[in-house]
C-alpha cells in the first residue's frame, strides 16, 4: 500500500507537480497496479539471468559515415525552443536565493 | 595539522577525452573553441524526442588505454546505465554513464609526493557523457549544448589520500598521462578537467572510514582545491572536537568569503533510480582485444622518469622535468646522441634559457666553438692571474692565511677578466700554483 | 483500394496519383470529424506533391520506363500517414499529448526517411494515446479516434488513428508502434492488418520512445499483400540506432509476388502452428475464440498441421510489462522539460504521471531489486516459453485482446482494466518477436452493435518475416474479406 506521503515523494523524484487531489487519485490507482504487479514474487527466479536487451546485439559504434551527419544548424536546434537569446536556449535558473 | 585526527580524503577526476566526435553522437566535440553557442548538436546530444545514443569506439579505446596505464583493471563486460534527474543543463533527464560495469575496476596507482613514493588505489574508472554549459544571468539559465554529451572520463580513488599535497600530486600525474597518453588534454582552465573531494576526519589509528563524507564538487584549479580542503579540515576538526556529529552533504566553496557551504544534504539526495540502457547493447572485449590495448599504451611517465634516473644519472627533479615535456625529453635525447653526457645534456636543456631556441645541432656546434675559444695555455692564462693577484692584495692574503673561500673570489676575478673564456679545470691548478709561490 | 492496386493502375495509366489522392482527401474531409483519426493534415502539400508525383509518372509512361520508375520508387505516389509519435520535419509531431501541441521535429524519423525516398506522399499525422499510452486512443490529448465500423466505440490503442484511417480510406497505410500490442489491437478492431516487426528490425530512431527495450516500429495496411511490399523498404540496421539489429534484408514479397494468380493445393503443407493454450481461457470473449477457430480451420484447409503448446508465464507476463515499461517511461520522458521543446510538465496527461511515477518507484533504491530486477528474470522465463514453443511449432496462432471493442468510456475510469488489454500481445513485445495482425470476420449482430471487427495475431520467432507473410498471404486470401472471396462461416 503506498501513502500520500510516498506520492508526494514519488512526484518529487519525478518532477511532477501535484495538486492534493491528484495525489489521493494517484494513491489509490497506484497501489492497485503496484498490488497487481505482486505476482511477480510468487515465481522462481532462482539462477535466472535477467534480459536487458533482446536484440542480442553487442558493441555496437558509431560509424565513420555518419560522423557530423545529423548535426543541426543553431537555427534548426533553437527552433522549438520557449525562450531564445543570442544562440543560447533559455530557461528558468534553478539555483536557490 | 592537528595530530589528534587525520585527513581521510578521496578523489574524483572528470577529464573530457579529446575524440574528434562527442560519446554517443557524430557530433563535433569541440566545446571551448566553438564560435557559437548550440552549433554542434543534434537529436541525440540535445535530447529531442526519438534521439538514440550510439557510443564512440574511440572514446572506449581511449578510456580503456588510459586505465590500463594508470593500473586499473580492465573489464570484459561495460554496461552503460542511466542515471536520472532533472536538470536544464541534462537535455535527456538522465545522464548515461556506467557505474556498476565500468571501464576499469580496482587496481591502484604509484606516484612521487614530498619525495616520497605514495601508493593510491582506484575505486573504478568509468566512461559517461559530459552536461551542457550553463551561465546564469538575471534569474535565467543560458544553455549552450555544445558541451553536452562529450565523453567524459571518471577516475574515482579511494580515500586514501592523508594530505591535500599529495592529493595535488596525484592529479598532476593524472594530467600528465593523459597528454602523454593523447587521451585528453586535461587542462583545468579551459574545462576539460574538473576534480570533486571526498572529504572526512577520523582519529588517527583508526582504521574504519568514517561513517560520514562531505562532497565539494567543481573543483576548477589546484587554487580552489588547496583552500575549500583547508577551510574543511579545520571546520570538521573543530566540530568533532566539539564532539558534534558530522553529516553526509554536498558542500560549496565561497571563495569571496574563504568559506563552504551546504549545498545539499542528505535528505535532499537525489534517487537516482539507476537501470541498463536499453538503446545501448552491452559492450564486450575479449581478453585477445584487452591485451591489444594494453599492448598500445606504450611508456608511462614513471616509468620514463626511472629510467632517466637509473640510465642516466640525473637527479629525479629533472628527470620529472623533462618527462613532462616531450619536446625538452627529445632535445636531451639527441644530445646525447651526438656525444654530450646525460648529465650535461639535461642540465643545458633545463637550465640554460639561452639555448632554449636552438636545436640540439645547435647547441653542440656551440659549445665546440666556445671550447675551441676556451683559454687554457699557461702563458696566457698567467698573464690574467698575475692582474688579478696585483689588484686584490687582501684576497691574496686571506687566502694564504687559509681562508679556501677566497679561492673562489679570486677564481671569479679571472673569469671576469677573460670575460669567461678561462677554462675552470686549468685556472683552479694554475691559480693555486701561483698563489702558493 | 490496396497498394498493390493502386500502383497497378497507376502503371495502366486508369489513374494518377492526383486522382488517389484526392480519393484520400475526400475521406478526410468526410469523415475526420466523425472518426478524429488525424491530428494534422495538409491537403495543399499532398496535392503538391501527388502533382511531382505525376510528372514523373507522366515521363516514364512516355518513355516506357514506368517499371523502371516503381522499381526505383516503390512506393511513388502513394499516400501515407504517420502516426504523431514519429518525427516528421514537415509535420507538427505532437505524440498525442497537449505538452508537444506546439513541437515541430527539425528531422525526420529513419522511417519516414526511408518512405519518402521510396515515393510515398504523407498526407499528415495521425491521432493516438499521448505518448503511446494506452490500449484504446482514449489517453489522447486531441480526443477518441472512434471506430470507423461503430463511432460510438474505439478504435483500439495505442495506434488508433493509424488503424482508423486506413480502414475508413483517408489512406492507404499508415504507420504506428506496437509495444505491448499497440498496432495489433488496433488493427484486430478495425478490419486491418498490423505489422509488428521483430525488435530491432525496424530502425526507432526519430521515433518518441515509449519502452526502449520493447518498441517496435511497424504500419498497418489493407492486405497482408500490401504489407509484405512495404517491408524490406522500412527494414535495416540504422548507424542512428544502436539497437537496430545487423541481419541482412530479405526479399518479403518474392513469394506472394509469385502466387498472386496461383491458387495453391495445400500451400502450408509442412508448416506447424502452436495454440497455446494460455490464450484460450475463458476471460476471452466467446465470439473471439469462435473467430480464432475458424481462422484454425482455414489453415488447416491450406495444409497446416496444429499442436496444443504451453506458454505458462502469460499472466505473469503482464506484470513484467507493467514493471518495465513504466521505468522507461519515467526515463524517457525526462526530457521533456519545456526548456528546447514543448511546455511544462504540469501539462502531462493522468495516465503519463501514473506511468512516470511507477516507473521512479520500481526503480528507486531499496525497491530495485524486488521489482525491476526481478521483472527482467521474469522476463527471460518469458522469452524461454517462446524458445520451447518455437522448438516444436513454427508459428503461433492466438486471438489479440480479450474483448470486443469496448463502448468509449468503458475502461477509462479504471486503469488497470485498460492494462489487461495487452495480455496476449505484451508477452510478444516482450521476447522481440514479430507478429502479423490479420482481420478474421466479423462479430455478430446484437442489440448492442452491428458487426464489429474480429482479428487473430500470428506469431513468428525473430527475424522470421519472410514466412509469416506466406502464413499471412495464404490465409488471407482463404478468407477473402478484403478482396472479396469468401465468406463468414
């Protein structure tokens, strides 16, 4: 069972803001997903190897063909961007006082 | 320092490698020399939507060179994982990196520090990409992605470190191999090495870590680091002294104010919710491709600086001297080569500026020349001494009340008068000879 | 009108590509605002382009070169949408979610790449779950895709406007991604087929990432005919894709090519089909198993032999996704931070927030290894049970989701039902197989609803495609829905 207080954690982490009715909503309708995802613990996994990648491929580089290839114009990178200035993306400062 | 408690102190070392390209994209990395900000990016270094990392063979290849050299154990298995948190300088939200199957693991490092040898060992050496650079201005944050996603080296110690020298020395060696290596060109001031500390106090004989570590972070010249540690030290002995319980935290230097400060504490710590990339296949090297690397990674400085000083008889100041700069070590190399002793050759490299522009054929035509100018027949020579014995009757009888020094002044009055072309090994038996008369 | 069609008229000089498209375009504009399949949609650049288009076609008619051209452009002229998820430069690419309402990609996805160098002509892009959440279309910030076949049901999820425009005619394929069933859900729904390509086969680079270890980039089409055309030209190791897998290309439609006039005694003769048995439970709606056993007997007809196999970690495969997927989600929705695109975080959609949040949870310390480890080794056992069938069948035939398409709002309330949706196509996502969506008939008539779609999933081990579209050929034309020669029994 999670509580609020593990929601509002959870949010902080994820960088999420929540309104107080969000976080009861969310409370309930994850503790029922995190429930269901219990049948997990039930099953032997004992000497079992986990899967990370199914692709079974292995080092795999960047290829000389297609160095600098996709590399945008300052135009094209700053295109969908808030808030621009002089070449830079601006943001809001996340620094305290 | 204080002798009831003792420095407990660790490194981490961030040098950008000096690939032509960034770590997980073809973009150009050349963030410092860049005319513009945000020319080189990408889907991938900018962290659009649907932008997929592909790692840089060559940023692996210099990663793992470099730990071999430095004695670090080299894995057959690299995982890159992602380590998330939200920042506006992490375009992704998480930053790749590989902490639990890094390039190197273990392994430890021998190195010169107040004329001691000084063993430090490694915790792991791992390979990730570096942040965008940020510049804050009224209230805002400026981002420039050229720096984001350059391959960026760890090199994390264990705290072994008891002084804040010994640490400076550690990361003057780690500078100097990674140029020798050509893996980086690890110059603090144009950012392409930054150093955290790991910084905690114990009493002396203690053997366990403590169960606290303050971090300080950024770490941009051996000035900085010099006087945040002092500052620290102090500030953790007398708190302890005080019997006051120091905790985990992230510190900041002032250095208007000469003080750190908390940054961020414990509670504060990120959760990293570290996992294996997904868009990255998992790296894997054979031990016939480790020994391969460990094959081209060819003399490291120490070893160098040894053999100057075994083979060739020159004091170890020197020999590190010249070790740290290739052209001086080619240029004693080649007068030897033509017939100068490595003692002579070396000093004339080190200490004489005024051959500092020549070449070494240079600089042996010289010296031939002055040697054929030398004087050194007796009737010439006598004609000197006799001047100088006539104009400086005290000196004369100083000496010959047995005061040795004047030997020297008297020595020195010759030189002048042959405006140095008196050949010292002649003169000093010739002078004493007349003196004795 | 299928490809494979069109193209044969188009080289019979019976049409332009002006005339199909605008075919196209009267559908949209018909019927958009019924079905809402398509986000964006510019009509002025597909008749411009349908325009190039012709000139070409023009040319090579006049100078007899007309097969030459299609070889070179295999798709020229043919109209396509992309699903909102994949970048488009020309397109706002939004992924189905308010937060990217203003996003406009400064690149193209591999895929769209590799479809407008073969000539298709991309009309806009198409609705779908934000972020690719979802088993319904309903988690759309832009509204339901509703179901061309009843507008009061969905068209299933996450690719809903993927599936709904081609089975309303707005165009004739379109692409999408199946991570936990998104294309073939969609697809069983609306009477189309869904091509979910084994992982890696298909370069998702410049597509949004849902779960890295699981997308799959695919299309659905009319035909199983049409789908094999279109496969070698999307398929390929991407330098922009490290998990795009090395494995040469084949030809996919050498065989269907060959036997489109040929009627085959016994054509799967040799081929043997799993049913696990896993996937018939009596959870299943009862029209859908009756559905699944008449495609059984089809294939029989065609020769196949079938054997009763088991897949024991099919439920527990369903809380490995849920433990998984939230995790890259969380991950790779990290980006989004309003700074170089889009707006706040604030502006995610309920079901993105839940997802992220799960995902921080299984992943943070203390909680690492009881769930997202853990789920990775529930995960092998999973892709072991495929390894076991796979030794014994070389195919697997199973229904696609549980139920009908449910009325719009059904399952809104309640996200965990809208989970249990994936439970027979998660468990392929996640051991990287390949599937093929294939329409099977119709429900029946009720008071409820007319007839609504039924489809089956026929699954291949990796890199099998070649094969599972002679399966898919040969039964599709055993029962003649889309090209008219069968009917229900």
């Amino acid at each position: 069972m999670l509580s609020t207080k593990d929601i509002k954690h959870l949010a902080k982490i994820s960088d999420l803001k929540l309104t107080d009715s969000e976080v009861d909503m969310y409370c309930k309708q994850l503790g029922e997903v995190l429930d269901y995802i219990k049948i997990l613990d039930s099953i032997d996994t004992k000497n079992v190897q986990p899967t990370f990648h199914v692709g079974n491929s292995t080092n795999r580089f960047q290829s000389k063909e297609n160095y600098e290839k996709e590399t945008l114009s300052n135009e094209l990178a700053l295109k969908n961007a808030k808030k621009k200035d002089g070449g830079y993306i601006v943001g809001k400062s996340m620094l305290k006082g | 320092m204080n002798n009831e408690y003792e420095l407990v102190l660790g490194i981490e070392i961030h040098i950008q490698l000096n690939t032509k390209h960034k770590m997980f994209c073809g973009c150009k990395n050349d963030p410092f020399y860049a005319k513009n900000p945000n020319i080189y990016t990408c889907p991938v270094c900018l962290g659009l939507p649907g932008g997929l990392p592909v790692p840089n063979e060559t940023a692996v290849e210099k990663a793992q060179r470099f730990s071999f050299a430095v004695g670090s154990n080299l894995n057959n298995t690299v995982i890159f994982e992602r380590k998330n948190y939200n920042y506006p300088d992490l375009p992704k939200g998480y930053q790749i990196t590989c902490p639990h199957y890094p390039i190197g693991t273990g392994g430890e490092m021998k190195f010169q520090s107040g004329g001691k040898e000084l063993t430090v060992r490694f915790r792991e050496i791992h390979l990730e990409e570096d942040t965008a650079k940020s510049s804050h201005k009224n209230g805002e944050v400026y981002i420039d992605f050229n720096k984001s996603g350059v391959p960026l080296l760890e090199i994390v110690t264990e705290p072994d470190f008891r002084s804040i020298e010994s640490a400076v020395d550690f990361c003057k060696e780690i500078q100097l191999i990674a140029r020798k290596l050509n893996v980086s060109n690890a110059d603090m001031e144009k950012g392409n090495m930054r150093l955290e500390a790991n910084i905690s106090m114990r009493k002396k004989g203690e053997k366990d870590l403590p169960n606290y570590r303050v971090e300080l972070k950024n770490i941009n010249s051996y000035g900085f680091m010099k006087k945040a540690l002092e500052y620290e030290i102090i500030r953790q002995r007398k708190a302890l002294e005080k019997g006051l319980v120091l905790e985990q935290e992230t510190r900041g230097y002032d250095e208007a104010k000469g003080v750190t400060f908390t940054q961020r504490s414990k509670e504060d710590a990120q959760d990293y919710r570290y996992f294996p990339d997904p868009d990255i296949p998992v790296l894997t090297f054979s031990e016939e491709r480790i020994k391969g690397i460990q094959d081209s990674v060819g003399e490291l400085p120490s070893t160098v600086r040894k053999r100057l000083v075994d083979n060739y008889n020159i004091s170890y100041s020197n020999a590190v001297i010249l070790v740290g700069d290739d052209a001086l070590l080619k240029k004693v190399e080649e007068l030897i080569a033509l017939g100068l002793s490595p003692k002579k050759a070396s000093n004339i490299v080190i200490n004489k500026s005024e051959y500092r522009k020549k070449s070494a054929k240079e600089i042996v035509e010289i010296l031939n020349k002055e040697k054929s100018e030398k004087i050194s027949s007796v009737e010439d020579l006598d004609k000197f001494i006799e001047e100088v014995i006539l104009n400086n009757e005290k000196a004369v009888l100083d000496y010959k009340n047995g005061n040795e020094a004047t030997l020297q002044f008297l020595m020195g009055q010759v030189m002048k008068l042959t405006k140095g072309k008196a050949e010292p090994s002649v003169l000093i038996s010739l002078l004493k000879t007349r003196l004795s008369s | 009108m299928t490809i494979l069609n069109a193209i044969n008229k188009i080289k019979k000089k019976e049409l332009t590509v002006t005339e199909l498209v605008n075919s196209c375009i009267k559908n949209i504009e018909e019927k958009n605002a019924d079905i809402n399949a398509f986000i964006t949609f510019n009509k002025e650049y597909a008749l411009k382009m349908a325009k190039k288009a012709d000139e070409k076609i023009s040319n090579a008619h006049k100078s007899n070169s007309i097969d030459e051209l299609y070889n070179k452009y295999p798709l020229l002229g043919i109209p396509v949408a992309h699903k909102d998820i994949i970048s488009t430069k020309d397109f706002k690419s939004s992924s189905g979610s308010k937060i990217l309402d203003n996003y406009y990609p400064p690149y193209d996805a591999t895929i769209v790449r590799k479809l407008n160098d073969a000539g298709a002509i991309i009309l806009g892009k198409l609705n779908c779950d934000a972020f690719a959440h979802g088993a319904s279309g309903e988690n759309s910030d832009y509204g339901p895709t509703k179901n061309p076949y009843d507008l009061t049901r969905v068209s299933g999820g996450s690719s809903s406007g993927t599936a709904a425009s081609v089975a309303s005619d707005m165009t004739l394929f379109s692409t999408g991604t199946d991570t936990g069933g998104s294309l073939r859900n969609p697809a069983s729904f609306t009477n189309t087929v869904a091509v979910k390509p084994t992982y890696g086969r298909v370069s998702r680079y410049g597509v949004t990432a849902m779960a890295s270890s699981l997308d799959s980039i695919g299309y659905i089409t009319k035909t199983v005919s049409d789908a094999a055309y279109i496969y070698g030209l999307v398929s390929g190791k991407d330098n922009n894709d490290a998990s795009s897998v090395d494995v040469a290309v084949d030809d996919y439609f050498s065989y269907i090519k060959e036997n489109l006039d040929k009627k085959n005694d016994k054509p799967l003769n040799g081929i043997k089909i799993g049913l696990p048995k896993e996937y018939f439970g009596e959870e299943i709606d009862s029209e859908i198993l009756e559905k699944t056993e008449y495609v059984k007997r089809k294939l029989l007809d065609l020769g196949a032999t079938f054997i009763e196999i088991s897949l024991p970690h099919t439920n527990a495969a369903l809380a490995v996704y849920y433990v998984l997927v939230p995790s890259e989600v969380m991950s790779n929705l990290g980006r989004l931070d309003g700074i170089r695109y889009g707006h706040e975080r604030s502006e995610f959609g309920a079901e993105a927030k839940r997802r992220i949040m799960i995902g921080s949870y299984v992943l943070s310390s203390g909680f690492y290894d009881a769930y997202y480890l853990k789920a990775q080794k529930v995960r092998t056992l999973v892709i072991e049970d495929f390894k076991n069938a796979f030794s014994k069948v070389d195919f697997i035939l199973g229904p696609v989701t549980p139920m009908l398409p449910p009325k719009l709002g059904d399952n809104t309330k309640d996200p965990l039902k809208m989970y249990l949706m994936d439970v027979l196509t998660a468990p392929i996502n996640l051991s990287g197989l390949c599937a093929l969506g294939i329409p099977a008939g119709f429900s029946n008539k009720t008071e409820d609803h007319n007839e609504l779609p039924i489809g089956v999933q026929l699954i291949g081990n990796q890199f099998d495609e070649k094969n599972l579209y002679k399966v898919g050929f040969e039964l599709e034309r055993a029962i003649g829905l889309n090209n008219g020669e069968d009917k229900n029994e």
